[in-house]
C-alpha cells in the first residue's frame, strides 16, 4: 500500500464558456429522468434534474507528494479554458512551511487570475457559527482579527491570513450544510469541486509519522490530501473523484467513483488537516445569477 502525505493539503476537466452559459431549461431538456422509491424530490423534480452528471475534467499527476492542491486547482483552469502549465500554477501557489496548502489559498490564486471564488466552509476551528447568523451584521473579517489575539496555533494563524486576503479579494464565504442537494446542485450547474478532505478516512490507510510521513498505526496522525469532485450518480449515491494522486487504493485511473458518504465524511474530517471545506472557482464574466441550492439555510457573506 503506498503512502500519502500528510503535508499535501496543508495540514493542514476543458469545455468553452459558451456551453457554460447554455440555457438552463436546454441543459434540463437533456437530463434523463431521476430514479429511485427513496428520492425526496417529488414527481416534476425528478423528471426534469438529470440522474448522474460526469464533468469533462482532466486531471494531471501530481509532481511531488505535497502538491495535491495546485495541481487541483490547476485542473479546474484546464476545464475554464485556461492554459497556464502546471509548474505555473505550483510556483505561484502559496504554500506552507512543510509542503502542502490550504484551499483558501487556492481561492486566492483564483481570484487573483480573473476569477470568482466561493468557498462553502464547515470549518468551525476557523469560523464560530454564530458570525453566519442570520440577520446579524457581523464583520467577519473583524472577528478573524479578533481571534488571532486570543488564538497562538502557528497554523490557524497561518489560514486566518489567508481568509483575510480571500475576503479583502473579494472572495465568497457560504456556511451551511454539507449535503446532497447542495453537491449536486453546484455540479448541476457544471461547476467541478475542489475540496481538501482527509486521505486516511478516504483511502482507509494508516496513519503517517515523522518528516518521512511512515505509514505508523500508534504514532502516526491523520493525513490530507485535495481532490475535485467532478460528477454524481443519484441512483448509486456515488460521487465521482478526480484524484492527482497515484497509484491509489482505487485503480490506476485519475477518476474513480465513490460512496457519497465516504466522501462526505472525509470532507468533514479534513477539519483535521485545517480545511473542511467545498471550493468553487468560475470565471467573473460568467453572469448566470448563483442560485441557493439550500434555500433559505445558506448564509452569504460577501
């Protein structure tokens, strides 16, 4: 079993725009009817919202063992159109001291580039819920400042920086509930999806230890690692994962479909490695009004 690296993300495909901007009733005219007894959505929804959905992402390997994140991100321009090289968008990627990122700072390279970022967060080591109350005025920029003085953890101060920047940038925070409407809907509207999750839940491996990340089941701790989910399966509630990293427990493709759960939970352990979150970059230009797929349970702060 190979190792995976506790560093990568920072303990912590392409299609043109004009088909990004196709009609969403011509996009819903082509969706093939949902299945299944056990569906919450009623009879109109399901014969309009398609049952699986495979973005046309493509995914490079990565490099080094600790540049899971750039080389994510670095996929998701591909799919926008972008031809930046990879050796671009890794050089230019803030990193940390021992390798590895966090996704904030992927969002801040994006925005940087021309694009719009929107991080939808479950990281409450970072953020207190109460600062995404509804009709509240909280500055959460304020409260980051705030917390950095009481707050010493070298790497919470480190992504607190970098929350700073993403929302001095003009960076979107979405604090809700990680769910399957929410996955799919963002993926509906072929948006590809980067997240840092928890690579020992996700592959079910060992635990790392020391600077050379051994595999040490007593001694290690929980790993890191970024991917992008690309695709769903409704029927199947499976996912599908475009993985830089290889060879993995799942084959020898890029791409691999997965439990939902699986995912989901390794989305929330990644509060270990100092992220917990979802990533969603597109370009500015692209005008379609962003929609709430939790309705009135998402909270904005722009």
């Amino acid at each position: 079993m190979p190792r995976y690296t506790r560093s990568c993300p920072g303990r912590s495909l392409g299609t043109s725009l004009s088909r990004q901007r196709a009609p969403l009733a011509e996009q819903l005219n082509k969706a093939a009817p949902a299945r299944g007894p056990s569906d919450a959505l009623d009879h109109s929804e399901k014969t309009m919202l398609p049952s699986s959905l495979h973005l046309p992402l493509s995914m490079l390997p990565q490099p080094t063992e600790t540049t899971c994140g750039p080389t994510c991100l670095h996929a998701v321009y591909r799919y926008w159109g972008s031809d930046a090289s990879l050796e671009t968008v890794i050089g230019r990627t803030r990193s940390l001291r021992h390798g590895g990122t966090f996704a904030v700072f992927l969002a801040c390279d994006a925005l940087l580039h021309g694009y719009s970022a929107t991080i939808y967060t479950f990281n409450i080591n970072v953020f207190d819920p109460t600062w995404f109350r509804k009709r509240t005025d909280v500055d959460i920029a304020e409260r980051l400042h705030a917390q950095r003085e009481w707050k010493r953890d070298r790497r919470l101060t480190y992504a607190t920086d970098g929350y700073l920047e993403f929302l001095r940038l003009g960076g979107k925070l979405r604090f809700t509930d990680l769910s399957p409407p929410l996955v799919r809907g963002l993926l509906r509207r072929r948006h590809p999806i980067i997240t840092g999750v928890s690579s020992t839940f996700l592959y079910r491996t060992a635990r790392e230890f020391g600077p050379l990340d051994i595999a040490d089941d007593l001694r290690g701790t929980p790993s890191g690692h970024f991917v992008v989910i690309a695709g769903y399966d409704r029927p199947e509630r499976k996912l599908l994962v475009a993985d830089p990293y290889g060879p993995h427990p799942y084959g020898t493709s890029r791409d691999y479909w997965i439990r939902m759960d699986r995912v989901f939970n390794a989305v929330m352990l990644g509060i270990m490695t100092h992220d917990a979150n979802l990533l969603v970059i597109s370009p500015r230009k692209d005008d379609r009004r962003e929609f709430n797929v939790n309705g009135d349970n998402t909270m904005e702060v722009e």
